[in-house]
C-alpha cells in the first residue's frame, strides 16, 4: 500500500523543529465506502480549511472524513480539485483557522539533500522517517519529475 507522507526539504532545522512545525497540519484521511478499506494522510496548505492528499487515497470513495491532529473530525468534504496523472487531490473541510505547511518550490531539490516525511500510514498518527533525495525522475510517459527518496 503507498503512503501519502509530506516531504520537506531541511533548510537548517533539525528533524525535531521541522515536526514540531509542520505536524499539527498533517491530517488523517479516512475515505468510507464498501470496497475501500484504509486511511492515509494530508497536509493543510490553507487556514481556510484546503488539504492536499493523494487521489489514490479518496478514488472510489462515497464519503471522506478529515481527522485533524486535534482529534477534531470533518466529514463534510468536498473535492475542490484533482489530478489523475499526478495522483494529486484538493480537498475543502469546513473548517477556518487551521495550521498549515507552506507549499515550496521543488526546483531547488538536489539529490542527496535531507528530508523529514511526516504521514499517517495506515492511521498510524505522526509518524516521522529521514532520509534524503535519492533520485530525481520523469515519471515515464507522464511528462513532470518526481521526487525519489529513501526514507
């Protein structure tokens, strides 16, 4: 099973702060439906209550709930956006206020440089891997890169 898990690139923060910083956004994505049976994880790019996750996460659901960090728990979710190609979905909570983590330019990423991934695997809530880039690809016949690490 893949994890949605947010990948931060270290700019002079330890592991630590960058948790500290970047987990009360991460959020458990639970999709409800009769064939669809796990959870996986989000991030909040918006205070507005805009989470970002993988499509593979929500694709074929008949309902999703949004768990923040908090425990609170959203159930009136709406798909703002997605992307099939690039397995990428925007979701609306009703919800305003929220922490979020800033979205970054992946043009600057070099292989060998460090990473956190912050996710919820299989609901597992905050869990954190280190590692670095290990590769930068084109995903094939896809047309645009992917990030490649090791943790």
């Amino acid at each position: 099973m893949l994890i949605a898990v947010l990948l931060l690139q270290l700019t002079g923060l330890t592991p630590t702060e960058i948790v500290k910083r970047a987990a009360p956004a991460v959020v458990v994505i639970k999709p409800q439906s009769a064939s669809i049976r796990g959870e996986g994880s989000g991030f909040v790019v918006d205070t507005s209550g805009i989470v970002v996750t993988s499509l593979h996460v929500i694709e074929g659901a008949t309902a999703v709930a949004v768990k923040l960090p908090n425990g609170d728990v959203y159930d009136d979710v709406r798909v703002r956006a997605y992307d099939q190609r690039k397995d990428l979905a925007v979701l609306q909570i009703a919800a305003y206020g929220l922490p979020t983590v800033p979205l970054g330019n992946s043009e600057g990423i070099n292989v060998g440089d460090p990473v956190v991934l912050i996710g919820n695997p299989q609901g597992l809530e905050t869990s954190v891997s280190t590692g670095v880039v290990s590769a930068l690809r084109e995903a094939p016949g896809a047309g645009f890169r992917v990030i490649q690490t090791d943790a």
